[in-house]
C-alpha cells in the first residue's frame, strides 16, 4: 500500500505528530524523549513567538492506516536574512525504516519549500538554535539528552540516499569532574579578574536571578553567538518565551555569572542536572507522576548538562573561560557530579572544544545538518 501524507491542521493532529515522535524511542535505552507539552508548546501557534513570522507546515506519513513518519518544514526568515540565503529547514524527522515514507517526506516538505521560492532544504533544525538540532551520526550506544535529538542509524541512510549532504558537523564531549580542582587554574581565574575588573555575581534566588538576569543573559547569548552557523538573533518575545519555558528547572549552583564592573554580563555559563534518565521514566508526561522523576533528577545526580557557555565579544580569548569553571567545577565536584556533558559545538568553533584540554575528556557523540538544493 503506497505512503499517504497529509499536512498537520488541526490540534488533534499535532498531537499526533507530536506522540509519534516521542513513542518511537520510547524503550530505546540511549534516548531522552521530550515532554509532549513543551513539543506543543513550541509547535503552536500563538504559543511560540517564533511562529509570528516564521512560515511553517507540519505533514504525517500514514501507509496501511497507521502513522510511520513525521517532518516539519520551517522558513525562519530572520536566518535567511542574516545568511542570505533562501533555504526551508526540515526538523521534528522521524520515520521507521522505509524508503517509501522518506521519500514521501521530503518530497512534500520540498514541495511546500519549492512553492514559497526557496531553493534549498537543510537540517534537521528547529526556529532557533534553542530547538534541538543535528542528526546523531556517531554515538548510538550513548544516552542523549534534553537538548538533543537522538535518532537511528538507519536515518543516515536515508538522508544520503535523497541526496543530502554535510553542512555542519557538531561535536560533543564527556568531561570528567576533577576531583581537585587545578590549582594553577584558579590562579589563572584571579590574574583574569582583577586584570579586566570582572567578578562572579553571587546569585541569591531564583526569582531575583530571572528578573536581574534573565533579559541580560540572552541579551549575552545575541552577542556571542551571532557569528556561528545558522544563528537567528531572538527577539524580545522569544526571549521572554525562554526565560518561561527554560529558566524554572535550573539550579542556582550549576549557574555562573561573570560581570564587569560597570555591571555588564561579560561572561555565562549555564549548566543542569542530566534529565536523561528521569526523561526515560516519564515518558512523554510530566502529570501525574512523572514531575516526581524530573524533580529527583534536579536534586540528586552524577551527570551535569552543560547547557550554555558564552563570553562577550570583546572579552575573548582573555582567559574568562577560567573564571567560570574555576567557579562551577569545584562545587560540581562538591555535590556529587562525576561527569559533565557539553552540548552540541561546532567542529570549527575552537575557541569553545579548546575548553576541554584541561580536562579529562573524550569526544562520544557527533551530529550533522544536511543539506540538499531542491530541484
């Protein structure tokens, strides 16, 4: 029986498209399936501010009656402006191992691409670099995490099958919390701080950090990231959109700020207790029980998530770096963390993988954009 699509418009149906992605990987013993809701959150209209102005459509794969595959299609024009570049984004890929309903796919999400004027298709990649990106191509047997899309090998295939080739490639490192933490890189961190007047904030609560902190911080993230592959600078809705959705399960402890002294976030890092496993027991549903789970991870845990590193332009290649783990590797260490996870960073960016040599670490996980011209 041939492979039926058909395009996600209504509630009911992004629903659907929504579950089919998080029960493919439901037993898979390496995957971190997302929270149903924060997938609706983040698809819906008038929900997520990056829908204001990026053109979207969502399309199902159904062949004997059952849903076998998923894709977005997504035009951010922000990116596009800023790259100069006429390209739809494909993400939120899934698809059980069949041609038939690859090939169904990307042909309607090209289709819809081709019909908007754009000439090229690259992915997988959500609204913003805040959206999981990049297909896994190496690191199968190691667990994801929130903020990363786990997919199977077989997907590889069907991507290079259709034509697709590397855009960018992401790495991702396994650091081992030192023990004791270097003392010549604490003394590296204070020649830094007093050399450019720079100093951790001591942060108090949460709430305080929010409102002090939270525009500043992407305001920060703007700045340092503006340069790197397909970055969209975030307006002030979507800012607001991800200090709601992200900023409540962090950890006072796992968060480092750096200022000057004229008050100026020169400096972040932004770290979380690994979810993975606690992700794996709930299963799509934080209600009734799973935000039992999703609390235990916060309070009790061996892996951290380093989320975000960013330092200011102006202040690169100065060292600063030294502050913030001088600052979070000893109270990691302090509270039980035995290894850190480093999201996704692009092979090219050294200024950030150069981090890790002073640490014991390994490269254990790889993952790719791709990209294609539609004909």
């Amino acid at each position: 029986m041939s492979v039926v699509i058909k395009e996600v418009k209504s509630k009911r149906d992004l629903k659907k498209f929504v579950w089919f992605g998080i029960n493919m990987y439901k037993d898979n013993p390496y995957a971190a399936p997302p929270l149903a809701m924060d997938d609706l959150l983040n698809l819906s209209k008038g929900k997520n501010p990056a829908l204001d102005f990026c053109d979207t459509a969502y399309f199902l794969a159904y062949k004997e009656g059952k849903i076998v595959g998923r894709i977005a299609g997504i035009i951010q024009p922000v990116a596009n402006e800023t790259w100069d570049q006429k390209h739809a984004r494909f993400g939120w890929i899934d698809f059980v191992d069949d041609p038939e309903v690859s090939n169904a796919l990307f042909d309607a999400v090209e289709r819809w691409a081709k019909s908007k004027g754009m000439t090229h298709i690259h992915g997988p990649l959500g609204f913003t670099d805040f959206d999981n990106e990049g297909a896994l191509i190496e690191g199968y047997d190691r667990p994801g995490t929130l903020a990363t899309i786990y997919n199977y090998p077989y997907y590889i295939e069907h991507y290079e099958r259709l034509g697709f080739e590397k855009e960018a490639d992401w790495v991702e490192y396994l650091i081992t919390v030192p023990d004791v933490f270097p003392e010549k890189f604490i003394r590296m961190a204070e020649i830094v701080k007093r050399k450019f007047n720079l100093h951790p904030v001591q942060l108090v609560s949460k709430k305080d950090t929010v409102e002090r902190y939270g525009q500043k911080i992407f305001d920060l993230l703007n700045e340092a990231y503006k340069d790197l592959f397909g970055f969209a600078k975030l307006t002030d809705e979507q800012i607001q959109f991800y200090i709601k959705l992200y900023f409540s399960f962090f950890r006072l402890d796992t968060v480092v700020l750096v200022e000057n002294d004229e008050g100026d976030l020169i400096a972040l890092g932004i770290a979380m207790p690994s979810f993975t496993k606690a992700l794996q027991k709930v299963k799509g549903k934080l209600f009734p029980f799973g935000w039992y789970h999703m609390l235990k991870a916060i309070k009790k845990n061996d892996l951290l998530d380093l989320y975000l590193i960013a330092v200011h332009p102006d202040y690169q290649n100065k060292g600063v770096n030294a502050i913030l783990f001088a600052e979070m590797m000893p109270v990691a260490a302090k509270n039980g963390y035995v290894y850190a996870e480093s999201n996704p960073e692009l092979e090219t960016n050294t200024k950030i993988t150069a981090h890790w040599d002073y640490f014991e670490h390994e490269i254990h996980k790889k993952r790719r954009v791709y990209i294609k011209a539609i004909k």
